[in-house]
C-alpha cells in the first residue's frame, strides 16, 4: 500500500470525501499507529481498519453529544451539523440497558493503549509490529466493529448514508456467518469451549 496521510479516507465515497468528511475538515487524531498497520496488511484489511476508524470516530462523537457531554459546545462545521445535538436521536434506556456506553469507552481504552505501546516502542527504537502484534490488533478491529455495528449503534438514530452503508455491510457479514454455522451438523458448544474457529 502507498503512504497515505489518513487511512480513513479509504472506505469513504468520494463524494463524502470531497463534501463533509475530507481530512481537512477531520479533527486530527493520533491515529498513526493504525495508518501503518494499514500499510502492513492486505487490501481487505486495509478497508476493515478505514472502516472501524470512521464508525468509531462517528459514534463517540453520537454518544459524546448526547451522553458524555450533553450540554458540550460543539464547533460550527458541516460535519457537527450533520451530528448536532437536535439532529442526533438516541434510546437512552437501551443505551443503559446493553451498557453501550461501556462497551464504547473499552474499545477506546483499547485504542489508546496501542497508540502508548507504539509511541514507547517507535521512541526506544523497538519494533512494534511483530505478525502477533498485527494479528492482535487485526483482531481487536474485527471484535470492535462487530460490537459497533450490534449494540453501540442500536442506541443511535443514523443520519450519514455512508456510515449506515458501513453498518450494513457489517452486519450482513454477521448474519451469513450466523446462517452457514446453524447449517452445519456440529456441536457449538463444544467448538466454543475448545476456543475452535468454525470450518466455513
């Protein structure tokens, strides 16, 4: 993969990109440590990193204005108009309900512990992305966006075309996982304890 400033403009449509969401108008973000794990993987993982960047940064923002900092001062620009606080509708007794706002908060903890580990390695001159660490990290991304597109979206009333288009295709990915698991004649339950992926 070439260089690119900001992975997340990978999986945007370009004219998302030329209108509301161009880097420009992005808040800046220490997102580095996922810029060049972008450029360490394939092309399909590329896409999943873009896509879990932008569905995160959408929702903290969803839960930011109508949760964490309900009476915030937002800045003026297209993008916090497209998420302004009247715009925005959200089930807080479901939000409570799944403890998404937990689940939210964890997957940036997360974040922010890999942005640490990689700052401390990059400034000790240490390699950082050792095939585990890719592997880990790859895996973190999948399990975040699943727990994204299921409970941590439920809550919010989505406005932006490309990140319902995101949700959507996640969540398709999810149900034909689902379908060809019920199709096959083995024991779940055993699978899962031994920790056994299923053999699709």
């Amino acid at each position: 993969m070439t260089a690119r400033k900001d992975i997340r403009s990978l999986t945007y449509s370009a004219l998302a990109i030329q209108t509301e969401f161009s880097s420009n108008k992005w808040k800046p973000n220490n997102d580095e440590v996922f810029n060049k794990l972008g450029e360490l993987v394939q092309e399909q993982e590329q896409a999943l990193i873009a896509d879990f960047l932008n569905l995160f940064y959408y929702f903290i923002i969803c839960y930011s204005k109508k949760c964490f900092k309900k009476y915030g001062l937002w800045q003026s620009s297209r993008t916090n108009k497209l998420l302004s606080h009247k715009i925005i509708k959200f089930n807080y007794e479901l939000a409570n309900e799944n403890d998404t706002h937990g689940k939210l908060l964890e997957i940036q903890r997360c974040m922010n512990q890999y942005r640490q580990e990689y700052k401390t390695a990059v400034d000790n001159c240490k390699l950082y992305y050792t095939n585990d660490k890719k592997r880990e990290m790859v895996l973190f991304i999948e399990e975040s966006i699943n727990l994204i597109c299921t409970d941590i979206q439920e809550p919010v009333i989505l406005t932006s075309y490309d990140i319902k288009a995101k949700i959507d295709k996640y969540t398709k990915d999810l149900s034909e996982k689902q379908k060809r698991k019920k199709s096959l004649k083995l024991n779940y339950a055993v699978l899962d304890t031994l920790g056994l992926d299923m053999p699709f």
